[in-house]
C-alpha cells in the first residue's frame, strides 16, 4: 500500500515554513512583514526595500507546501526611507 504522496498542513505549519524561507532572503527583513495564512490563503502586509522583493515574497510564499493563494499587500518604501545593511 502506498503512502499518500500529499500531507495535511496547518496554518501555523505554513506561516512558520513562509517566515523561515523569508529569512533567508537577504534583502527582506521578515520582522518588517507581518503574515497571516487561514485555510491557506496568505496575507502579507508592511514594507520592504523595492519592488523587486516585493514580488520575491509573493513568489517564495506560492512555493510553499499548502499555500492555495497570496493577498501581496507590501508596499516599497519610498527610497529616503530605505534601510541599508
């Protein structure tokens, strides 16, 4: 008998997965995010530096095993206010 090849993940398993691929961005401050997920819908929410990792997070969060759908509400900060690492 087979096992099945798909495994039931939490919400919580999901932000938790999500917030931990984030991390690993080097160009996102994931403290600077604040992110929901219900019944596998994904909410993002705050700033990050551009445009480019704006996209990057909605393109991570798709990745992630359970997610159904991303709400991408971050906004780029507009660059006086750019934080440099």
């Amino acid at each position: 008998m087979m096992a099945e090849s798909w495994i039931m993940t939490t919400d919580a398993e999901m932000r938790t997965d999500l917030l931990e691929r984030l991390d690993n961005i080097p160009s996102v401050r994931s403290a600077d995010l604040d992110v929901f997920v219900d019944n596998g819908m994904v909410t993002l929410n705050g700033h990050v530096d551009t445009h480019q990792a704006r996209f990057e997070v909605e393109s991570v969060a798709k990745r992630v095993a359970g997610i159904r759908g991303v709400k991408n509400h971050l906004k780029p900060r507009p660059t006086m206010d750019r934080r440099w690492y």
